[in-house]
C-alpha cells in the first residue's frame, strides 16, 4: 500500500499550536504514516502526539524540517507525487480521478499565505471546495477521498485504549494485549 505523509507549511507556535496539533490528528486518525512541519520548532507538538500513539496506539511520527522544498523535490525524487490543498485548484473530485492510488502521496497544506513556488512544485493543487476554511477540514475530507475511507476500518497496533463505538454514552476499553502497559503509568 503507497504511503501517505503530509507537510504542513509555515508552522507558528503563538498563532498556529493548535491548528498545527489537529492536521497531525487528522493526518494519523485518517491513515497518513507522518507530517512534516516547517516553520518554527515547537517540543509541545511532539509531545502531544507521542501521548496520542502511546495511547491509542499507531507508529505516527513527526518531524520538523528547515527546508520544505527539499522534501518536495526528495519526494518527487524517489517517484512519489505532491498533492497540494488550495482553494484555487482543481475540485476534488477531478483530483480522485487524476492522482495516482499507486504511488506514494505527500499532501502539502499551508498555513500562512503559500508562496507560488508551491503552486508550481505540485504535482496537483486540490481545491476541497472554493470558499475559505480550515485547513484540517480540507485534510480530513481529502484523506478520506483519498483513502476510499479506508481509515473507518484502521486498527491501530500497540493501542491501550480503544473506543466501542455506541450510539450513546462514551464506551472506552483497554485493548487486551496492552493492559499491563497501560496500568504501569
């Protein structure tokens, strides 16, 4: 199965810490295996996932990067294709015709104004509707066209907790295999 990661452009701790932790949810709880995250480092962000997976369980990483173009054209490089989330690109369901199921995804979601280079770089710029939102909503329902909603069905391995879903009430377990690891913390 091709890989999924995604960039997340131009990172600010004071303005974007909690925009930037939720495209890292949604990337994991929607079946990318990482983000990378330009912009200033930020140790809360790690530490905020790392609690997620030690959890719920998963491998998701996170990593910062200095140069984001550099992942891109690494990407590109080794034969993968660049999906970037704009609300000037083409509409969404052109884009789930047109990219590649087959090969490694990198699926870039800006932050503050995205410099043109980007733009040009990708090889799709995806448009999840033409008005302003968030980019955590344009991820999520990109992910899921993406993925065919594969990730409704995702277990996650070395999980401590999972959720029984219910129509009412909140159903947490621990997962079996894992409960000795849980009650050690």
């Amino acid at each position: 199965m091709p890989r999924i990661v995604v960039l997340r452009l131009g990172h600010r701790p004071s303005r974007d810490k909690r925009i930037t932790t939720h495209v890292c949810l949604v990337a994991r709880a929607f079946g990318a295996e990482g983000v990378y995250i330009s912009g200033v480092r930020d140790a809360s962000i790690h530490s905020t996932l790392e609690k997620v997976t030690a959890t719920w369980g998963g491998d998701f990483w996170v990593e910062f990067v200095s140069s984001p173009m550099k992942v891109i054209d690494k990407w590109k490089e080794s034969g993968g294709v660049v999906a970037h989330l704009t609300m000037y690109g083409i509409q969404i369901k052109q884009a789930r015709d047109l990219i590649p199921s087959d090969r490694d995804l990198l699926v870039v979601v800006g932050g503050e104004k995205v410099p043109s280079e980007y733009y040009e770089k990708a090889d799709f710029n995806v448009a999840v509707g033409n008005q302003p939102h968030s980019e955590v909503a344009a991820l999520a329902i990109f992910l899921d066209r993406a993925t065919g909603g594969a990730w409704e069905g995702m277990r996650f391995k070395s999980a401590r907790l999972r959720i029984v879903p219910s129509e009412r009430g909140k159903n947490v377990e621990q997962c079996p295999s894992n409960k000795k690891a849980f009650s050690d913390h």
